[in-house]
C-alpha cells in the first residue's frame, strides 16, 4: 500500500494514557520549572532507560516519570502537547486515561490534575476541532479501597469524565477484585471499560466483560488463546482497543511481524489501533498503521476497517459515529 494512505484518514484514539506521553525534553523543562533532580543527565539518557522485559518493568519507570507533574499547568502543557500530535496524524477525536492515584498518593490534589487537562480538552475543541472524552482510571495493584476513595473525590465532577477504567500490574490483579468499585461507577452513570488479556490470561477477560460488565476491553489480545471467547467477542462485536507498538516493547509478541491484530480483524474482531504511551512506546498513532503496513502488509482497506471500527468503538453518539465512519 501506498504508506501515506492511513495518514490522511480521520481516527479515533481510544486506548492512551496521558501521563504516558510525557515525552523525555518535556519531562526535563518540567523537573525544571519544579526543582526536581531527575536520575537522568540528559533527554538521550532517558531514551536509553526506555528498555523494557514486561509490563511491570515499564510501569516503574512510567510511574517515577509522573512525579514532574505537579501544577495544572503542568497537565495543561502534557494534554496539549499530545493533542498538536493528534492534529498531526488526523486523530479527530480522542478518549484518554488519566490515574488520579499516581497523583494524589504524591499530594497532588484531584482537582489539579482534572483542572490542567481538562482545561487543555476545551482548548483543543475551540483550537484544533478534536474532540474527546477522559476515562479515569483505577490502579488495579492499589487496594480496593483506594479506587472506592478515588471514586468519591471523582464523583463531584462526574460531568467531566465519560467512564472509569483499570490499568496497572495485570497479573495477580484479576478483575473480580474490582467488582464492587466498578458497580458503584456504573451506577453513577460512568462506561467501564479494563485493561485484561494484555499479560493477564482470557479468564481476566470473561471476568472483565461478565463481572465488571465492560463496554470494551482495553488490548485484549491474549483473547486468541481461547477459541469460545473470540466467537463471543465477535458475535457481540465488544471492541478490543489494540496496541501494537506497546505489545512489542513489552514483550507480548516478541516483533511486530507477529501481532494478532489483523488476524483478528480478518475474523470479524471490532478492534482498534491505539499507542498506549506513546512518548515510551516508540510512536503515536499514524507511527502504530505504519509499522501494520511495514511489518504485516496492512493492505488500504484493512486501514478503512481499522479506522471504521474506532469510531463505531467510541463513546460519541451514534450520529457523530456515523458522520465519520
Ligand atoms: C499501561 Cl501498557 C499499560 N498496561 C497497563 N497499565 C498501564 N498504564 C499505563 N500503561
Ligand atoms: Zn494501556
């Protein structure tokens, strides 16, 4: 295919964590304007570190890089700089995590992290024509009861988030363990959307779709494991939101030329392109469709399908869907 072709498509982002495109020269200017002594002594050091074995190797250092957020602005300027990236690659509407508990466990108040990226979202929207959504997202190596605390501080401002999530360390951590939270989220009128079957075995994904009562399942591609899950998943079309430079650096598949994504899409799969943590990963979105074209001979109308299927997997209405897909 002519690799410029899923550039100029209008996409969907559903699957990227905000304080996962901190990118290194911003992390710097950051520990700066804060008087943070950063481990690193300079923005190549930092890329050299970017070296991971598994999820849990990435997480801490994803987790020790946050700690230069401090102030709004600082969400602010983080939100912004990701959405001039969505502009570039035509993401025309975004749906972004943010883990409040990497914050406020640091004495970052909720308000402050919701203040400075939010504030960047209605930016974007006047400036830039993206539109989005937030989903907080709940640690799943933290107790339960810090996700119900989070919960109660988030619910006053429940108009400014769309659905809850769950991210972090998988193995270990099923599901079934936020069964509760999860249920007080619905209630309240929030989307649950998890992360499972990114390390974690299908089992974390029945328990995600039958307990937690998701409304799509972030990466999801261990699913191919399990024969009966892939017919439901499609039978049902419950969206898979795919990373595929991040299943790479992490060491789920071991190079690209091996993912499932297309598989699974040639199977009737609804999955999703997402890039996950960008500034850590290698890549934003039109970085993850060009390595599909390079590695796995994405073909156009595979692209067509993919950008389709994140439209119809958002949380816009049905109209705002249709008009794009
Ligand atoms: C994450 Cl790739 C991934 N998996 C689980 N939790 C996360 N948080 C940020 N990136
Ligand atoms: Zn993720």
């Amino acid at each position: 295919m002519d690799m410029t072709f899923f550039r100029n498509l209008p996409k969907a982002e559903l699957h990227l964590h905000i304080e996962g495109t901190l990118e290194p020269e911003l992390m710097f200017a950051l520990a700066e304007r804060n008087g943070i002594k950063l481990p690193y002594e300079d923005t190549e050091a930092i890329r050299r570190a970017y070296q991971f074995s598994n999820l849990q190797s990435f997480l801490d250092i994803y987790y020790a890089g946050a700690g230069v957020l401090q102030t709004s602005r600082d969400f602010y300027d983080l939100t912004w700089a990701y959405l001039e990236r969505c502009k570039e690659d035509n993401v025309v509407h975004t749906e972004i995590f943010f883990d409040p508990q990497t914050h406020t466990d640091r004495g970052i108040a909720f308000e402050t992290v919701l203040e400075g990226i939010d504030g960047a979202l209605a930016d974007a929207r006047k400036k830039l024509g993206i539109t989005s959504h937030l989903i907080l997202s709940f640690l799943r190596h933290l107790p339960e009861e810090s996700a119900f605390e989070t919960l109660e501080a988030a619910l006053p401002h429940k108009d400014r988030f769309i659905g809850v999530g769950l991210d972090s360390s998988e193995a270990g951590f099923p599901p079934e363990m936020f069964e509760r939270v999860f249920e007080k989220a619905r209630k309240a009128g929030l989307i649950p959307v998890a992360h499972a079957g990114e390390e974690g075995p299908p089992a974390y994904i029945h328990q995600a779709l039958d307990l937690l009562k998701v409304a799509r399942i972030d990466h999801g591609v261990r699913a191919s494991e399990d024969p009966a899950l892939m017919a439901r998943l499609i039978k049902e079309r419950m969206p898979l939101t795919v990373c595929p430079f991040s299943n790479v650096k992490l060491k789920v598949f071991e190079r690209l030329a091996d993912h499932n994504i297309l598989s699974m899409l040639d199977a009737g799969a609804c999955v999703t392109v997402n890039s996950d943590d960008p500034a850590y990963f290698g890549g934003y979105m039109n970085a993850n469709f060009e390595g599909l074209a390079r590695e796995l001979n994405m073909t156009e109308a595979q692209a067509r399908r993919l950008a389709a299927n994140s439209f119809e997997a958002s949380f816009l209405p049905e109209v705002e869907k249709r008009a794009w897909m």
